[in-house]
C-alpha cells in the first residue's frame, strides 16, 4: 500500500522497464528490491505515492547507429539526431520488454497489474495496487497494416507515442535542438494519418511527445480525442525543439487534453545555466507555467525517469512528495494538487477509453 498522507501520483512516463531489462542500463536490479540504482522501484514508489504510470516501451538504437549523429541546421546549429531503426529490431526488442513487464506482474503476487481501462485505474487507485499503463514510445515496431497494433492491444497497450525522436513508417520525431522550436520538417506520412484514426478507432490514447510541430498539428486535425503530451516543457521558459509552444498548449486546452511536465533537467532550466544547475523549482516553474495560460485542468506529471537526468534535489521517485510540498508553496490549493498529481490524467483516459472495460 501507498504510504499514508501521500496523494496519489499518475505519472506519464518513465522508461523503467528498458532500465530493469537492459543490464547496462540498471545493473540487473529488481523492480521489487529497493535500489541505489535507477529512479523507480516498487519500495520507493509505495514511500513516494506514486500508484500508477505509463510504463515505456522503448527500443533504444544498437549497432553502428547507436552513436550520435551530428548535423547542421537551417540555423548554423549542430544537433543531434538520429536514423530509423530496423523494424524487424523494432518488433524484437518490444516484444521482449512486454515480456520483461509480464514476467513483472506475475511475480508481484497481485501487488502490480497492467491498467486496461479507465476502471482498473480508478480500482488500483483504491485497493493499492500499483497500475502500469503499457505505452509504446515510437510505433517503429507497428507495420503497415497494423496486424502488430492489434497484438499489442489485445496484449493490453493503452498508449501509442507515434514517433520517438528518429523518423519511422508513421512520420518525423522532432531532433534535439537548443534555440530551435519544434517546427523541424516534415510531420505524419499517409501510414501515419491512417495510424492517429486506427487508434481513435481502437481507443488506444495517442501521445504527442517526440512529434514535430507539424505532426501535431495534422494530428489535430485528425484526430477525434484529446490532445496529450505525456512528458514535454514550455519552449517559453526553455527554448528546447522537444517543447511546447503556446499555440500547441491552446490546442490541446481546446480539446480537453494534458501535458506532463518532464522533469528532465535539460528541457527545463531555463536560459544560461547548464542541466546540472537544475532543481525541482524548475519543474514548478514550468508547471505554474502551464496551469496559467491554460488552466490546471491540463497539466499533470510526466516524469521521464530512468530515461534522463532529474534534478539533484528530485533524485528519483523519493523526491515527489517534496516537488508536491513545492507546487502547495508556489499557492497550488488541495484541489489543484489533486488534478495536477492524478485527476487530470484520470479525466483524459476515460474521455479517450471510455468507462467500460476493453
């Protein structure tokens, strides 16, 4: 069970499930041990009130493209980006993080369960159990005739992240780039726009986070859901290509979608001092931020852990209850906390699966 006095906390992802399967990564620890390693375990997530999450499955790059690749913008500025992967790769490395995240729940004797639909999170949110919402960050396993999208469905995937930040069959991730907003090329391809309406279809919530600035208006315009970023920033207060303008925050206020705020050192210090200079006041910044010029009932928690640098004074999931004690300080009242922590992504599931069981 959560630790009492804690709110309950939804966060929007992390890539904790690449850390426990990739040794190199994690060093072969269990999701059930506390560790030094990492930044979420069940141990520190019970003593932090985190109850739920959208756990990625992310297939990170390997071989000769694993290294950094270096180019020159429009701009005059170098940047990092990187190039398709093999979706045969693709479709491996997923299927054996699914596995990993079976194998997970199996072993956690009813302690851990995969949420497959609005009312296994509203019941896991009550009885303790600790939800993971099964999220695919890059559909570069997914074919062309979505014969694999509905495995994975049937397997219980929720979330769909159309693009990470490379280019797949579906469109164009947006490259990491300082100074430079997300308006980076070209956006969904025909396959994709086909992929935002087999999703709206399927109610599988699409995530808007790595896409372009044009992927994310065509899926707008497309797309009969709400509009939702699971881990970004404000470009305003940190001028990265992987955040948010003020119009894609009108947007997705117009649809009655949400963003969670990464806290990923990089995306939200703001100008002239370097990531290792970041704190949590970072991430109420960008937080007060966004609940000002859109309304709390958008923003929510995105965290990003184990797959980025988080502030010294976060550490890891541990750090929650401080970062909440912060937001409580800046003037946000119990109700606001509330959305910001778990109703607003509660809200934005049930509008996108529906109350039923799927």
């Amino acid at each position: 069970m959560r630790s009492p006095g804690h709110l309950p906390v939804i966060d929007g992802h992390n890539d904790t499930l690449l850390n426990l399967y990739l040794v190199e990564r994690g060093g072969g620890r269990s999701f059930f041990e506390r560790s030094r390693t990492g930044h979420i375990d069940l141990p520190r997530a019970r003593e932090a009130g985190l109850a739920a999450g959208f756990f990625s499955l992310f297939v990170p790059h390997h071989g000769p493209d694993s290294r950094n690749c270096l180019s020159i913008t429009g701009t005059g500025k170098s940047c990092w980006t990187a190039p398709p992967i093999d979706r045969g790769y693709a479709r491996d490395m997923t299927d054996a993080l699914m596995a990993e995240l079976f194998r997970m729940v199996d072993e956690s004797h009813h302690q851990v369960s995969i949420v497959r639909s609005a009312t296994d999170l509203r019941e896991y949110l009550d009885n303790g159990t600790f939800g993971i919402i099964m999220h695919l960050e890059g559909a570069d396993a997914i074919d062309a005739s979505f014969t694999t999208l509905d495995v994975y469905h049937q397997a219980g995937l929720r979330s769909l992240g159309i693009v990470w930040s490379r280019p797949n069959l579906f469109g164009y991730g947006v490259p990491y780039l300082v100074n430079h907003t997300p308006d980076t090329g070209p956006g969904l391809t025909e396959t994709g726009r086909k992929l935002v309406r087999v999703c709206n279809d399927m109610g599988i919530m699409l995530d808007l986070a790595h896409l372009n600035e044009k992927g994310f208006w065509e899926v707008a315009s497309l797309s009969n859901a709400p509009l939702v970023v699971t881990h970004s920033a404000a470009y305003d207060l940190t001028p990265s290509s992987r955040n948010l303008i003020s119009d894609q925050f009108h947007a997705i206020k117009e649809t009655g979608g949400v963003v969670g705020v990464s806290f990923f050192s990089r995306d939200i210090v703001t100008a002239g001092r370097s990531q290792d200079e970041s704190s949590c006041a970072d991430i109420v910044r960008h937080i007060t931020y966004i609940a000002e010029l859109i309304g709390i009932d958008h923003v929510a928690f995105g965290s990003d852990f184990d797959g980025c640098t988080v502030p010294s004074d976060l550490k890891d999931v541990t750090g929650l209850p401080r970062l909440i004690t912060l937001l409580r300080n800046e003037g946000f009242d119990d109700e606001s906390l509330e959305k910001v922590t778990h109703r607003n992504w509660i809200r934005v599931l049930e509008k996108t699966w529906g109350n039923s069981e799927q």
